[in-house]
C-alpha cells in the first residue's frame, strides 16, 4: 500500500522533509542558546557589583569597550573643542537633548564627553560653556552607539552642530582629527557651575546585557522554529494518509465508475484524435471537395 512513497514525485517530498526537519531543529536551538546567554549575563551583571563605584582607570587602560569596561570610570586630560548637540534624548520621561563636548587629548585623538542633559528643542538652545583650558575629566565609559541604540537619529538632515548618534564613526566625518571608539558621561555636574543647569545622563548598561525585549524575540523565535517542524512533520503524515486511503479505495474498488469514466475520458480522446484524423478520407462525405457531396442537403443560413 506503501509502494508510492518510492515513486520520484514522493522522493523529492520526503527529502525536503528529511532535510527541513533537522534545520528547523538547529536554528530553535540555536536561538535557544541565544537566549540562555542573555539570561546567564543578565545573572552577571546583577551579582556583579556596579560598575560606577570601582575605581578609576586610563581611559586607555579600559578600551576596547566591552561588557566588562562598559560603565567603568574612566580618566582622561584635555581642552574641550567642538561642541555638538544631541537631539531625541529622554531622561526621566522628558524629552531633551544631550551636550556633547569633544575633549582633546595629549595623544592627538578627541574624546567625546557627555557633559549633561538639557530638556526641550537642540535648536537655538542656550547651552552651558564649556571649561576653558586643560582639564581632567572622570566619565562612565560608554561604547559607541549604534542604530539599534535607543534614541538614535538615523534619518539625517539634522541642523549644524547636532549629530544622531554618539559613534565614532559619526563624529570623525564632523571634526579634523581622530576620534576615540568610546565616550563618556560625567556623573554629576561639572566644577565651578559651568554645568550646574544641566543633569548627569546615567551610563547605559552594555547591548545584550539584560533581558531586553530582544531576548524575548530570541525565545518567539525559538518556539516558532519547533513549531515549523512540527508542521512539516504533520503536513507529510497527513500527506501520506491522504495517498494510502487513495490506494486502498483503488484497490477495493470503492471509486465510483462515473468519476474513473471522467477521469478517463480525457485520456482516451486525446489518444484517439490523431488516429481519427489521419485515417480519414479525403473524399468523405462531408468534404465539400467529395463528388457525394450534396449541395442541396446544406442547410442556408
């Protein structure tokens, strides 16, 4: 009763299931294990203590950012330069936009340093000065941002003096020097009251740290992936029922004679008409070019 599943029509169906089954398998464990990493450094960062009370480093001594630098304090000695604003940026459910200060260090590249955040509209904004001269800056380490990061501007067109994105790779288009692949946020407000209108902006914690709503999109995805095997698995067993109960009413003749007549019909006309037409006649009696041709028996119209 079975014999058709080695028919070639069932040979492509069934290896498209041998081979879909296991892959459906590997990419639900695969996100699954995506998963349990978020869990297991979301465990991390909670028994670990909080970055901002460990001692400060160099900033040279912390970089490359990572998830263990990310959030450290972080020392470094410059002049302040370009000054850039950031738009977008919430802070305590308002809505406002970040200082940005390009802090220019004895190495030659520029570190960007966060001095505070300001509430309303980055444009014509009055904006606290920045210190004069050489100063010594200690700032949460933050890596550099990315379109994913919250509150980036991606879609451009921003005014003078206003960037999207707090990126390395942003900044170095903006200024005539290099730019470090990091910045930083001053915790509290800056000596002398330079600062004293602006709020601290809190250091984020790292991407892929916490259980963040992309965790969970990796455990929908997890369940969508079993559940594409699963289907896969059904629509093959129900499609060979479907062929078996075929056969077996074949076999037991419970097909009815109508539906076999119409099922053969087509068959036997399309093999009978070349016959038919080559073995006719030339000069039968319905060829207007046969002498027993009757004008007289057409009917006018």
């Amino acid at each position: 009763m079975y014999r058709f599943l080695l028919t070639p029509r069932w040979w492509g169906i069934n290896l498209f299931v041998v081979l879909a089954i296991p892959f459906c398998v590997f990419m639900g464990t695969w996100q699954l294990g995506r998963f349990e990493d978020r869990v297991q450094s979301h465990e991390q960062a909670e028994k670990a203590p909080d970055p901002s009370t460990r001692a400060a480093k160099p900033l040279d001594a912390l970089l490359p950012v990572d998830k263990v630098t990310s959030g450290r304090p972080a020392i470094a000695t410059g002049t302040y330069a370009d000054q850039f604003l950031v738009p977008g940026r919430k802070l305590e459910d308002r809505q406002g936009f970040y200082v940005l200060n390009m802090l220019r260090t004895d190495s030659g590249k520029a570190l960007p340093v966060v001095r505070g955040w300001l509430p309303g509209s980055a444009t014509d904004a009055r904006v606290p000065a920045a210190p004069k001269g050489e100063v010594t800056v200690t700032g949460d380490l933050q890596a550099s941002e990315n379109t994913h990061s919250d509150g980036v501007n991606v879609r451009g067109g921003l005014p003078s003096g206003q960037v999207g994105m707090i990126s390395a790779a942003t900044l170095v288009n903006l200024v005539p020097y290099d730019v470090y692949d990091a910045w930083v946020t001053l915790p509290e407000a800056e000596a002398g009251g330079t600062g004293g209108a602006m709020k601290p902006v809190p250091a984020a914690a790292p991407e892929g740290s916490g259980l963040d709503l992309k965790a969970f999109q990796n455990l929908g995805y997890t369940g969508e992936w079993f559940v594409f095997a699963a289907f896969v698995l059904f629509m093959w067993f129900r499609l060979v029922r479907r062929e078996a109960e075929a056969e077996r009413d074949i076999a037991l003749g419970l097909v009815p004679e109508e539906a076999a007549a119409e099922a053969a019909a087509p068959a036997a006309e399309t093999a009978e008409a070349p016959d038919a037409a080559e073995g006719a006649p030339k000069d039968a009696p319905g060829d207007p070019s046969s002498p027993d041709y009757d004008v007289a028996s057409t009917p006018v119209r």
